[in-house]
C-alpha cells in the first residue's frame, strides 16, 4: 500500500505541478519545471481522451488575427521567408514558442537597450496578467486542490479502516476521486500553460540581461576596429575572457567564438602593421596589444627576425635593380664610345660648360651616385630598427610594454642571454651581406662585369667606374660615392653589433677607399697621357700655347680634388672609427702619381711634335714652328707650372717638395736641350750640306783672276741664318739670340772644317777665301761670339803660308768686299738687329 500511495502521491504532485500537497502560497508551492504535454494511462474512459486531446492541440492562431511583438506590441510579427509553422515559434500565443529562436530571429538587430525597452513592457504585461491569474489559482485551483486534499485523506482512512477491505467500495470511491482530479485539471490546466510560458520567457529575460555583455560584445568589439579604439576593445575583450572562463553554457561559448573570430581579426592586422612599422610608438603599440590578447608567438622575436630579414632583402634587391641599370648604361657606352670624350673635357678649360664628360659616360656617374643614395637609405633604416633592437636587449623597451593585461612575469617581457646572441648574430649576418655586396662592386673589373672595353686597358681593372670616363669627370662623380660609402659603413660600425663585424667594416673601408684612389689615379694618367691633344698651336702673346696654362690647370683641379677627397671630414664616431683618414701607404703613393704625372705630360707634349715630324703631308716649315713652340711651352712648364703645382701640392698635402731637389726640374732641362738639340740640328744639318757642297765644287787651285764676287754658297747659308731668325722672332724674341749665336758659331765651325779639307789654294783663290770669309763675319756681326771669332782666325792660319803677302790680298779684295757688304745691308740686318 505504502507503494501504491507514494506512486499516486507522485502523479497528483505531476498533474498539479505543485511542490507539497499542502500549499500554502503561489511562490513556495508552485513547481517551476515545464510540462508540456498532459498525458493518461491506458484503460481511461474517451472522454478523457478527448479532453487531452484538447488541451494538447495548439492555437488557432488563425483565428487570432495578426501575432504582435511580445516586445513591441505596437509591432505585428512579420519576418520574411517565414512559412506560418515556423512563425508559431516566434508567437507568444502558440504551445511551440520558442524564446531563443523569437531573440534570434525577430530582434537580432537590436542593441542591448532596445532589448532592454521591450522586456520592460512585457514584464509590465506580465505582472498585469499574473494578478488575474493568481486571483483565478487563488480562487478555484487552491480551493479545489485543498477539496482534493481532504478527499486524499479520506481515502486514506478508508485504506486503513475497515471499509477499505471492501475493494468494491474502494474501487467506487477512488474512481470518483480521479474523476475529480480529471476535472480540476480541465480548470487548472490552461492557467499552468499559460505560467509556464510566461515563466520559460522570464528566464530567458533574465538569462539575457544577466549575460548581455556577452550577447552586445561582438557588435561593440566590431564598433571598436571601426573608430580604432584598441584600448577599450581589448579592456572588453580581457575582461569577458575572464567571465567566460566560469560560465561554459552552450549558449555563452558560441557567442564566444564570435568573439574570437573578431579577436583574431584584430590579431592580423597588428601582425600586418607590425611588418610594415617604422616607428616606435607603432611598433610598439602592436607588440603590446598582441601581447595582451595572449598571443602565442613573441611578437618581439618575430619582428626582430622578420625586419631584419626583409632589411636584407630589400638591401640586396635594391643593389641588384640598381646595378643592373648601370650595367645597361655601360654597355651602351661600349656600343658609342671607341675613345674618351675630348669635346667636353676641352670645355673645363674655358669654362663654357658644366658638363665635363661625355653625355652618357655623365649618365651612368649620375645613375651610380643615385643607386648610392638610395643603398644608404637603406643602411639608415637597418641602423635606426636596430636602435630599437638594442631597447630590447637591454630591457628599456619591455619596460614601456608592460600592462595590466600582461603578466609581469610573462616571458615575453625579456630577453635571455642565448636569445640575445641569437639576435646579433642575425644582425651580422645583415652586415656581412651589406659588405658582401660593397666589396664585390669595388673589387669588380670590366672582365668580372662581362665589358668588353677594347683600346682602354687601364680602366679595365675598375668596374665601379664609367668605361672611357676622364679624371675630371671622375673626381666630381666618385667622391660623392664615397661619401655615401664611408657613412654607410660608420653607421653600421656604431651599431656594435658584433666585434667581428667592426673588424669587417673597417677592413672593407681602407680596401674601398685604396680602389677609388688607384682608380682616380689611373684616371688621371690617361688624361695625362692624352693631354697633348689640347694642342692647336695658337700663340699667345707670351710666345707660348696654351697649352701649359691648361696643364697648369688640370694639375692644381685635380691635387685639390684628390686632397677633398681624401681629407673630407670623417664621419662622426662615436663608439667606435670605422672610416679613417689615408694612410701613409695612399698618401705617398698619391705623392709618387703626382710628380710621376709630369714626366707623363712632359712626354705627351713632345709627342705632337714627334707625330708631325713623321707626317709628309705637314711642311717642313710648319714642323720647325712647332718645334719651336714646344720649345717654348717646355720652358713655361719649366719656369711656372711645375712650381706652381708643386706650390699646390705641397698646400694640400702639408709637404715640402719645393725645396726638395725634385728629378722633374733637371728634366725639364734636359727635354729643353733636346728640343733645342732637335731643330738645331735641322738647321745645322741644312747649313752643312750648302757649305760642304760649295767648298768642295770649287777649284780653289785654278782660280786664275781675282774674285769680282763672293761666292754662293755663303749667301745660301746666311739666308738659311736669314730664315731661322724670322720664324724664331715670329715665335719669340726671348730664344733668338742664343739660336742665331750658335748657328753662327757653327757655320765658321764648318767653314773652318771644310777648308782644311782643301789642299792647294791659289793666290787669286785665298782671295776668293777672304772675300767670303771677310763678308760672312762683317754680316753676321754681333752674332759672333768668341768661338767664331776663332774659328775664323784658325782658318786663316790654316790656308796661309808664310810666302803669302796677306795685305796684298787684303788690298786687291777689299773694294769687292765693300761693294758686296755695302749691297746686303739691308738684307741681312737681322744679324745686327
């Protein structure tokens, strides 16, 4: 019995929804579990049946007329591509409403205060319809269930009496009370449906407002990325991670995963700008807020490897467009240029034009300054990230990243000692490619570049030069590139990044810096070399070209912009010297190029000269001009170009090789005598041959009357004296009378020597020798020096007897000579002039 009773106990606490058989009040006694469906036992009458049926069947919502908005009654429900069963979920009126499904789909849009708005009016609604339903349970389910109480313990007494052994009795009597509680049910039924709903609702009111951070939180952090608030969204996000991690309901962790979608997104994009920062409120600030979204890679770490891998490569890549452009630029000068350009290297002397080379040589020294630039762009952006490296590694950085959001004992907020070494050694790595890539270039030769420069072997050693490019050209372009060079690699040297990278850096700058000087140097030699083609031969009023003017020039531009280039202000070190000035080693090598240039000019000078005098088609006059010219111009160089680059020189260098008994002063003497020797040497050569021939043709023996003439061959040979002197004087005054003198002396010389080669004079023949020697010595006059004068008398002593009565000779000849002298006056006064 006590089983039967527990059982009955059970199903009418079930049908009643009710906690105790006894309630007292709605709050206490009412069970809140849902029952949706009212089910019977097999064995009970149709009616019943029916009954059920009724009480399960759902809404005719048909005949309701248009659902409304249980929050916004003001609304009707309509949602497109609802069919009318799914819009019974979202009606309030229907057995099958569901509550999440009407949030989900009716108000997905709404913010957390339009959801707020309308529970607000259905709980109003709510607590208006739940006092007249408290009033109806009041007034006829507790009264019935108390009926039903009492009838419970009467049939109770009568299980335990005497007449509950009547089963037939009993069987009457409990029918009757389920016949009761089947009515009680018809009543009470719809009143609890209608709670439960009301009831299901409410929790999910309250279950919404409870979690409506979590439901408004994808929207907000999404409002968030739009206005770029990163501070507040990463306060939400931390804040409800936390409560997150003690609520893991099915409902919270879906919208959770949202969260972190949107999470992730933000993650992304300061992964994105992390890559693409260059300052240091950026970077940092990406690092931070990814540390606060407890990322699982070090963001410091990351950054470091990945800005100094893309330093690298963008390094290389710059290098490589750049040189490339400059290969290009240089074989079209193979295909244009078979020399160096004269034109514009004759200009600088002028100084009609700034442009000092060859227009597409000047090309490839502009494209190679720009490329330099640029590559130094790129080491100044290496040097300032890695600034913000050293941050890092001595622990300033990590102190400005520290947050509430981070823990302070995270180990992305420092660096340990192996993680450091790891760092420098990625940072030399960067170096050792920076040098790589410097030493190639300046160690580079037109064989290494695939240039094939034919007729410029000199050049060909230096691929970091313009092909045919001149000194001039050079020593305005070049030290602009050193320039540039020398502060890439003092910058890099400051980093400190490793001792062995110092040691590197300052290795390849004293290697660059002695290429670019061979380079300018072996520039300067072939101007040196060319230099001659200057010459046009115009005479200046100083008797000279100007030749040795722009000698003088080219020298003292090119000493000065080699002292710019090799004593220009060192790039500061503050640390450590990377770049330093010349050694001692560069410094005399620049002092032996320097004096060895002139010998180099000196033989380029002559060498015009030389050129001509192999030429037919240039006249015999015309090269005894030149000659005389270069004469001249040697003597220019002698007495003021040399002095005055050694002058300039020894300014810029600090030396003292003006005092010094230099090679190039007993030099230019002996290529002034050489010169000298040269066209003297024609003329002697011309006289020789006129006098020879004329002694010799004559039969001094069988001259038989006395002379009524003097002979040819001396006036031949005064008019070439007649002709040396005019293009002497029409070069310069200053080389005449020493020229006139020695071919004088040298025409007695030969006088002297051609007579003793005669054997038998006779008397009328000594007087035809008197009469030319006489004539030639009264005409050539003050160009007689002592040696002439003795030459003379040795010819006399020579061909005199002592049988001989010279004053009858004198006598007999001296109104000829006078004669003879009296009608050349006026031709052959340049002797006395």
């Amino acid at each position: 019995m006590a089983a039967i009773q527990a059982d009955e106990t059970h199903e009418m606490l079930t049908a009643y929804q009710l906690k105790t058989l006894n309630p007292q009040s709605w709050e206490s006694s009412i069970d809140n579990e849902v029952v949706t469906e009212f089910t019977h036992r097999e064995g009970e009458d149709t009616a019943y049946d029916m009954f059920l049926e009724f009480v399960n069947r759902d809404f005719d919502l048909s005949k309701s007329g248009k659902p409304v908005d249980a929050l916004n009654p003001s609304r009707t429900l309509q949602v497109d591509g609802i069919d009318g069963g799914d819009l019974a979920k979202l009606n309030t009126l229907s057995k099958r409403f569901n509550p999440k499904q009407f949030l989900k789909v009716v108000h997905a849009k709404d913010s957390f205060d339009q959801l707020k708005h309308g529970l607000e009016v259905l709980d109003d609604s709510l607590d208006y319809k739940n006092k007249e339903l408290q009033q109806l349970i009041e007034r006829e389910a507790i009264q019935f269930v108390r009926s039903k109480s009492g009838l419970d313990s009467i049939l109770q007494q009568f299980q335990t009496g005497d007449i509950g052994k009547n089963d037939e009795g009993l069987k009457n009597l409990k029918a009757s009370v389920n016949a009761a509680a089947k009515e009680g049910t018809l009543l009470v039924k719809p009143v609890i449906s209608s709670k439960q709903k009301i009831i299901r609702l409410k929790q999910s009111i309250e279950f919404i407002e409870k979690k409506k951070g979590f439901f408004d939180l994808p929207k907000q952090l999404k409002t968030y990325l739009q206005d770029q608030d990163y501070d507040n969204f990463v306060h939400d996000y931390k804040q409800n991670k936390a409560l997150k991690e003690k609520d893991n309901s099915r409902t919270i962790s879906r919208v959770w995963e949202e969260v972190e979608e949107i999470a992730d997104t933000y993650k992304r994009k300061l992964w994105s700008d992390l890559n693409t920062s260059d300052k240091s409120d950026d970077f940092l600030r990406s690092i931070k807020k990814l540390m606060e979204l407890d990322v699982i890679d070090n963001p410091v770490l990351l950054w470091i490897d990945i800005n100094t891998k893309k330093s690298t490569v963008n390094f290389i890549e710059t290098f490589s467009r750049y040189h490339e452009k400059t290969l290009n630029l240089q074989i079209n000068i193979l295909s244009t240029l078979i020399s160096p350009d004269l034109y514009n290297f004759k200009k600088f002397f002028t100084g009609n034009s700034q442009l000092l080379d060859s227009p597409i040589v000047t090309e490839v020294w502009l494209m190679l300054g720009k490329m330099w630039e640029v590559l130094k762009a790129e080491v100044l952006d290496f040097v300032a990230f890695w600034h913000h490296v050293e941050n890092f590694m001595n622990g300033s950085y990590f102190q400005r990243l520290r947050s509430g959001y981070i823990d302070n004992n995270s180990p992305f907020l420092r660096l340990e000692d192996y993680e450091i070494e790891e760092i420098r050694a990625k940072g030399q790595d960067h170096v050792v490619q920076i040098i790589k890539k410097l030493a190639d270039f300046f160690h580079s030769t037109h064989l290494s570049l695939n240039l094939d420069v034919k007729g410029e072997a000199s050049l060909a050693s230096y691929g970091f030069i313009p092909p045919f490019t001149n000194s001039l050209s050079t020593l305005k372009y070049l030290p602009g590139i050193a320039g540039n060079v020398s502060e890439m690699l003092n910058e890099l040297g400051q980093l400190s990044i490793t001792t062995k990278s110092i040691e590197m850096l300052r290795g390849l700058s004293l290697e660059i810096n002695e290429r670019i000087i061979s380079a300018v140097c072996t520039a300067w030699v072939n101007d040196c070399h060319t230099i001659y083609r200057l010459e046009d031969w115009a005479r200046l009023d100083s008797g000279e070209t100007s030749l040795p003017n722009s000698i003088l020039q080219f020298e003292t531009h090119v000493v000065e912009k080699i002292g710019e280039l090799l004593f220009t202000k060192l790039p500061e070190g503050k640390d450590v010297q990377i770049v330093r000035y010349p050694s001692k080693k560069i410094l005399t090598g620049v002092q032996i190029q320097f004096l060895g240039s002139f010998d180099i000019l000196l033989e380029s000078m002559i060498k015009k000269v030389i050129e001509e005098i192999h030429d037919p088609k240039i006249s015999k006059h015309l090269k005894t001009h030149h000659q005389l010219l270069t004469l001249l111009n040697i003597k220019k160089m002698s007495s003021t170009v040399v002095p005055t680059s050694i002058d300039k020189f020894d300014a810029v260098f600090e030396t003292k090789l003006r005092s010094e008994n230099l090679e190039i002063y007993s030099l230019l003497t002996k290529m002034e005598h050489t010169i000298l020797d040269t066209y003297m040497g024609e003329q002697k050569k011309a006289i020789s041959t006129i006098l020879q021939r004329g002694i010799a043709s004559t039969d001094w023996a069988g001259i038989s009357s006395n002379p009524s003439k003097v002979s040819s061959f001396v006036y031949e040979a005064l008019n070439v004296l007649v002709t040396v002197h005019t293009g002497v004087v029409s070069v310069s005054t200053e080389l005449i009378g020493m020229i006139m003198r020695e071919l004088v002396e040298f025409v007695s010389a030969r006088l002297l020597e051609d007579f003793r080669n005669v054997t038998v004079f006779s008397s009328e023949g000594l007087g035809q020798v008197f009469l030319d020697v006489e004539f030639f010595k009264n005409i050539v006059g003050r160009s007689a020096t002592n040696a002439t004068l003795n030459n003379i008398k040795l010819i006399y002593k020579t061909i005199l007897t002592s049988n001989v009565d010279m004053n009858h000779i004198v006598a007999t000849n001296s109104e000829v000579l006078t004669g003879a002298l009296g009608a050349s006056s006026i031709e052959y006064t340049v002797f006395n002039s």
